[in-house]
C-alpha cells in the first residue's frame, strides 16, 4: 500500500465552486510536490514544497493555490476552475529536495472533472 | 527546446524481452529516471541513471549514454502484470532551479 494518500479520489465542481485536494504522507519525508496529468500531456509539476517552504512554481495559474501546514500535509485549493484545468492531480513526496528526490513516492491522485 | 520522446505504445509477449528506447534533448542533464504506471494508479519508481551504462534490477535494467541523449527500459520475462505505462524523466541540472521533464510515457501490453 502506498505511504502517500490523497483525497477524493474523484472531485466534479462546476467553474464557480471552491475545493481543496488534500494530500497526506507517512513516509517521514520533508519534500512534497503537486503535479497534473492531463491525456496526451507529459506529467506537470505544479509546485514543490521542501520543508514546509514552497521551492518552485511552475507558473501555475493562481487559481490553484497550495499549502503545506507541515511536512506531511500538502493541500491544493481550487478555484473558479477552467474545463481544461480537467486531469488527474498527482501529489508526491521524497526525502528532501537534493541529490536522490529523483525517487519520489506517489499518490493515487485525485481525477478532477470541472464543468 | 526541452524534449523527451519515447514509442506511445508497444506489445509484446508474455515471457519475451521488450526494450523501451527514450531519446532526449534538454539544456542540461543531471540523472533520468523511469517509472511505471499501471491504469487507474499512481506512477512508481524503477530506475535512476547518473552515468553511462547499464543498472540492473530484478528483470529490469535500464541504460544511458549521455553522449547520445539516450536510455532505454530492458523488462525480462515479461508478465502480464508488467502491462502498464512507463515514464521515462530527466532532471536537466543539479542545484537549485533544476527542472524536471518528463515524457509521454510509453503504454506497454503484454499478451499472453
């Protein structure tokens, strides 16, 4: 069993709705990512967080806003979505970002459908 | 431009050797990666490669030559289980502002 968990595992929400994914790991790791996979698109990351502190944002939209409490917990708040904003939402974790978070642990991910 | 191409889709037979070849163009390189990722679940880690040649796992190797912006996935004794997509990714340099770029991913059917 995967030591990453995400929640829902299915999110529909029309355009005007608000909604978090949450993300939660038990691997002791300090590093966390959010990505989207959308069909027929390489796997995108979105944000990384390593030690709680946010490292990189991949000029995401600011209608996808992450926060990360504490090292174990990485939340993705959406809102006023767009239908192409559609896909599978992947959150990952690794050691820390440094040599070896090329092995990084995924989630299920949460498979988002906007209306 | 950064890019990574690998085969969309293969088939293969259960027992036989497949190889999943995945060429690369990017600013920099610092490490590829393969993941396998079944339908419906999350991707898992296979492989990594820093330095030319070949890393072996299991049933499972993976080579590089960095000269030639090349990797490939060697999967022995197939089985039906290795039915799934395989990611081929590459961090394009070390340290900070390091990108991660990954391909299409390559959906791979094994038929018995």
């Amino acid at each position: 069993e995967t030591g990453v968990t995400q929640t829902p595992r299915h999110l529909v929400m029309g355009m005007t709705n608000k909604k978090s994914l949450k993300c939660e790991q038990h691997l002791g790791h300090n590093a966390m990512y959010w990505y989207k996979q959308s069909a027929k698109k390489p796997l995108e990351l979105m944000f990384v967080y390593n030690f709680k502190e946010q490292t990189e944002n991949n000029s995401v939209p600011s209608r996808f806003s992450p926060e990360c409490p504490n090292s174990s917990h990485l939340f993705l708040h959406l809102h006023t979505l767009q239908p192409e904003d559609s896909a599978l939402y992947l959150c990952a974790s690794s050691q820390e970002v440094g040599p070896r978070d090329y092995e990084q642990y995924f989630g299920p991910g949460t498979r988002l459908t906007v209306t | 431009g950064q890019n990574i191409d690998q085969p969309t889709e293969m088939t293969a037979t259960e027992g036989a050797i497949v190889q999943i070849n995945c060429t690369y163009q990017t600013s920099g390189f610092n490490g590829l990666f393969w993941y396998q990722q079944h339908a419906g679940e999350a991707p898992t880690f296979l492989s990594y490669n820093v330095l030319d040649g070949l890393e072996e796992k299991g049933r499972f190797s993976s080579f590089l030559s960095r000269s030639k912006g090349y990797s490939y996935l060697l999967l022995k004794e197939l089985q039906m289980k290795d039915s799934a997509s395989y990611l081929c990714a590459v961090r394009d340099r070390a340290g900070n502002n390091r990108k991660l770029i990954w391909g299409l991913g390559t959906s791979l059917a094994v038929n018995p």
